[in-house]
C-alpha cells in the first residue's frame, strides 16, 4: 500500500511540474537561448544602461529618452513601435479584442533639468559591485531591463505576441493619470494584466508588490499682501504662515508599526516669492502623505490640514488646498487572475534561486491598473538604495537575475 502511495504522489508532483507555467517555460530551449544572450551581452547592457542614465529625463520633459528607447525597439526589430498621445512608448499597437500582459517600466526619473549625472562604481555593504548616481536606479533600471529581455527574446526566436513592453512618462512627477493612466484608460479591456519593473517603494530583488499604498496629499496655497520689504513692518507674511505649518507638520506622529497601519510623510517641495526685496505674495508647499490604512490616512491627511488652517490664521494671512489627481484609499484586489498573476511573479523568482518578498505594498504605476480591476503588480529587480538622492545605488549582478525573472514571468504569462 505504501509504495502504491508514493508512485501516486510522485505521478501527481511530475505532472504538476509538466503544467506550471514557470518550469515549463525554464525547460524550453528558445527561453535557455534567451537567457544565455542576456549574459553573454553584459558589456552591451551595461552600456545601455550607462547610456539611459546619462540621457536626460526628468518628469514631463522625458522625449530625449524616449527616443532612445523607440530607436532601440525599431533596431531590435519592432518596425512599429510607437508613442501614444500622452508620450508613453508601446513597442507595438494592440488591436480592440487583443488580451495582452504589459511589462511597463516608468521613463522619468527625479533628476532635475542641468544637473550633471556621472556614474561611479561602488560596493554594497555585502561586498556586491553597484553603480552610484542620481537616477541610476528608478527606474533607468526597469528599462534597460525590458529593452535587453526585447533584445534576447528576438535574437532566440521566441516569440511574445501577447507580451507588450511599454515605457511610461511623468510617473515620479505624480502625474500617472495623465502617463501610464492614459494607456490604461485606452487599453483596460485588452490588459490581462499589468507589470511595474519599479516596485516602489521597495525597491528589492525579489520584491513583488500587490497592493496599492493609500496616498493622501495636501497642497496648500498661502495668499497675502505681496508689498516691498519697506512696506513690510506688521504685514501678514505667507512665508511665515508656510513656516509655522511646516515646522508643526513635523512633529506629527506618524505610525510606523503595526505594518497594517504604517505612513509616510514627506514635504517635498516649496516655493515662494519672485525677488529678495519684497514679500511673497504667495506660498506653497507639497505634503505627500501615505498610509496602508484608509483610516490612518484620512486622520494624519485632516490633522495636517488643520495645522495649515490654524497656521494660516496666526499669520493673518488666507490660505487654500489645490485639488491634487492622484490621492486614494489603499486598493487591494482580490481575484482569482491576481491571486495567478502573483502565484507567476513569485513562481518565477523561485525558480532563479531568488526568495520571493511576499505581501510588499506599492504605490508606482501598477497601481493605477490596480486601480481599474486590472490583475497587476509590481516588481523589484535589483537592489536600490537611497532612492531619489544623488548617491543613488543600484546592485550590478542582481539586475541581470531580474532580468531573468522579466524573461521567464514574459513567457508563462504569455502562454495563459
């Protein structure tokens, strides 16, 4: 009876491993061929990746990085590669009725226009090689990764016709509505599912984010007098009304733990007055407040604005909230397509030696197909650290396994 047992099982698991997607795929000889042309192009890579980073793109100005990314489509063979009214990059059309699974990487980066870009090598804490410099890692990373997984793919004949790669714009701006939204909006009935390379805000090999983090902005506007620095004495000053907020919209306690109620929060930007010689006749700042609770969000987001109220009056000065686009509950989608489209993601790291991070939270372009029910996530592919600074840092070695894990998610996603 025992023996009889195990032949049972053993029959069961051989033909388990003969349905998944993820091994079928790893046993098949165009997908090894594939997978060899990604190591065998290191220099190349790494070239394009230099050449990506050092190409100019900050958010909403991202055409000369586009180009480069249609140029390298059109070379690799996608004679109809295209940008779509909102500037994203699509390697080829997709027709009404068409099912297809889009790999998107975000073109832009947080760079701002005139800043130098120069790449130095460094090591990681664990001795890993990295390459170190503003916009190295988000999500030049993401591009150069879906741009060479195009290249191996077409060099080993394995065909994807499902598989569209796609480049978005002004994702880093808060703009995502009018980027990868745009495709969205256009495509949401031929999207099986969706893909972000960048897997922010945790930007990890292995990393597989499923749910979209809540986002609760605030933009204040102070609105005063505007009079010469003479004229001054005893008027209402928008900079001091600014100040006063920002000061006590630091000393906000915003929950780190328990991991189902952390936030974020963050005054990214500022700006106020035109010349040294006269008072601002207006003031403003940028609030980006996260949370993983609804809840939690909607209380630190209403404490925050009460803050910049009560400030507003104790300058003698008037104050309004810009409406913003992107602000959201925290989305979770469950379906029986995500819950597979997930199951693929960490099948498919799995099979690389990579230990999936399950349960991850996101908030990159993923989400706004999330958004519309559309099976989506997002994934880390290498490791970055000081994301958005000018010491950005991202692994060297672990890129080339997350392009692996783009190539092998590619072709189980497209067999389904």
């Amino acid at each position: 009876m025992f023996p009889r047992i195990v032949i049972c099982l053993l029959l069961a698991s051989s033909a388990f491993a003969q349905t998944d997607p993820v091994q079928s795929a790893l046993a098949r000889p165009d997908v090894k061929s594939a997978m060899a042309r990604l190591d065998e192009r290191r220099p190349q890579i790494l070239e394009l990746w230099k050449q990506l980073t050092l190409t100019s793109a900050p958010s909403g100005h991202e055409d000369a990085r586009a180009a480069l990314v249609v140029a390298e489509l059109k070379r690799l063979g996608y004679a109809n590669a295209y940008r779509d009214e909102a500037g994203n990059v699509v390697s080829a059309p997709i027709a009404k009725g068409e099912r297809i699974v889009a790999f998107v990487a975000h073109l832009d980066t947080v760079v701002q226009p005139g800043v130098k870009v120069a790449i130095t090598e460094g090591r990681s804490e664990s001795g890993k090689l990295t390459w170190i410099g503003p916009g190295v890692g988000d999500d030049t990373t993401g591009v150069t990764a879906l741009l060479a997984v195009a290249e191996a793919a077409q060099q080993a004949k394995l065909t994807l016709p499902n598989i569209r790669w796609v480049f978005s714009v002004n994702e880093e701006g808060g703009g995502t509505s009018e980027g990868i939204g745009r495709f969205v909006k256009d495509h949401k009935a031929e999207i099986a599912a969706f893909i972000s390379t960048d897997g922010s805000p945790i930007d990890e090999l292995g990393a597989v984010a499923d749910n979209g983090v809540g986002a609760y902005p605030v933009f204040p506007v102070f609105h005063g007098p505007g009079v010469h620095t003479i004229e001054s004495s005893g008027t209402p000053s928008t900079i001091r009304a600014a100040a006063i907020a920002i000061e006590r919209i630091y000393r906000v306690k915003v929950p780190q733990t328990p991991l189902e109620k952390r936030s974020w929060l963050n005054i990214g930007t500022m700006q106020a007055g035109t010349v040294p010689n006269a008072m601002a006749k207006t003031a403003r700042f940028t609030v980006d407040l996260r949370s993983n609770d609804a809840a939690t969000g909607r209380a630190l987001q209403a404490k925050v604005k009460a803050i910049i109220e009560q400030a507003a009056r104790e300058a003698g000065v008037k104050v309004e909230m810009t409406p913003t686009r992107w602000g959201r509950d925290p989305i979770i989608l469950n379906t029986p397509e995500q819950k597979r489209l997930v199951e693929t993601l960490w099948a498919s790291y799995r099979a690389l030696g990579v230990m999936p991070q399950k349960g991850k939270i996101g908030s990159s372009d993923f989400v706004i197909a999330l958004r519309d029910g559309i099976p989506s996530a997002g994934i880390g592919l290498t490791n970055i650290r000081r994301m958005h600074s000018p010491e950005e840092e991202a692994e060297v070695d672990a890129l080339f396994l997350g392009m692996k894990e783009v190539l092998l998610a590619a072709v189980a996603l497209n067999s389904r």
